[in-house]
C-alpha cells in the first residue's frame, strides 16, 4: 500500500484550493444569509412552474390539481430544462456579480468610519434587497398560482424593497412599468 496518497493528484488538489480560496475572497464567507438566498431562488423557480401550471390548466378550462398543470406544461414544452436553466443561469450569475461587487466595496470601507463599524453594510444590503427581490417573485407566482389573499403581502414586500433602496413610491412605478412588472 502506497502511503504518499496525500501526494496523488497534487497539482488537481492546489488548483483546487486555489479556486476556493478566490471564490471565499470574491464572495465572502458562505454564511446563512448566502445559503438562505439560495434557497429562496429555488423555492422561487418551482412556484413559478406552479403559476405556469395554474395557467396551463385555466387556458385549458380544467379543474385539476397543480400537479397535473406542471404534467401539462412540461408535456406541452412550457416548462423546459432549457429555459428554465436559461433563466437560472442569468439569475445566478447577476446574483454573483452583486454580491462579489458589494463584497468587495465591503473589503474597501474600513472597519470603523466614525466611530460606527459600517464595513458589512454593503453585503448585508445587497443579501437583504436580493431577499426581497426573491420573496416578491415567489409572492406574485403564489398570486398567480391563484391565492389572490396574498395580495396585501405582496404590497407589503413591495414596500419594504422601496424603504430598503430608498425609492419612493413614484420612482418605483416608473421602474417597474419600464421593466413591464417583470422581474422573474
């Protein structure tokens, strides 16, 4: 038995750690907010299969369970691998891009600013807005799903985005009618 073992592969194991290490420096440390807003996108990609379900089924005039609507837009190609990695794709990468960007403003602002220590404020704005821009989605896709009762709290994240980026209510329709109210 060979007892170099921890010698086998070991250019593999330094680019390895090497990417790793780039990535934790880029990102930040891999914490709960970071694996919570992970989460959220996934619960965020099967409510909007179960809007498109619900769609599926009521342009069909069928009463059946979601289940059976997410059968129907699959076989009928509208939830696809393709798009939905498409979709998730660009959603993950712009994701990275703010979080390495606020990351690193992070890195930049010293650690105490006048007496306050301000230098996680970046990431946690960026970590708290994505949160929201997540739990408004998943709101209207449950909205769309057809549990209209959850109207007041889509208003309510609503709100909370625009106190959180500073956006009056004004500025903020502007935004979503020259993005169409889409923000999937």
């Amino acid at each position: 038995m060979d007892s170099n073992k921890v010698l086998d592969y070991w250019p593999l194991k330094i680019i390895a750690s090497l990417l790793m290490t780039a990535f934790t420096f880029l990102i930040g440390e891999i914490n709960v907010p970071l694996v919570a807003l992970a989460l959220l996108v996934v619960v965020d990609t099967f409510t909007r299969w179960g809007a498109i379900a619900n769609e599926k089924l009521a342009d069909k005039k069928i009463t059946a369970s979601v289940w059976y609507g997410v059968y129907l837009a699959i076989h009928e190609h509208d939830i696809n691998s393709q798009t939905m990695r498409g979709k998730l794709q660009k959603k993950a990468v712009g994701y990275l891009i703010l979080l390495i960007g606020f990351n690193l403003v992070s890195k930049i602002i010293p650690s105490n600013f006048f007496g306050a220590d301000i230098s996680k404020a970046p990431t946690a704005f960026i970590s708290s807005w994505l949160a929201f821009v997540e739990l408004q989605s998943i709101i209207e896709n449950l909205v769309d799903m057809g549990l209209d009762a959850l109207k007041p709290l889509l208003i309510w994240c609503i709100s909370k985005r625009q106190t959180l980026s500073g956006i009056s209510e004004n500025n903020g329709d502007q935004k979503d009618e020259s993005n169409n109210g889409n923000e999937k």
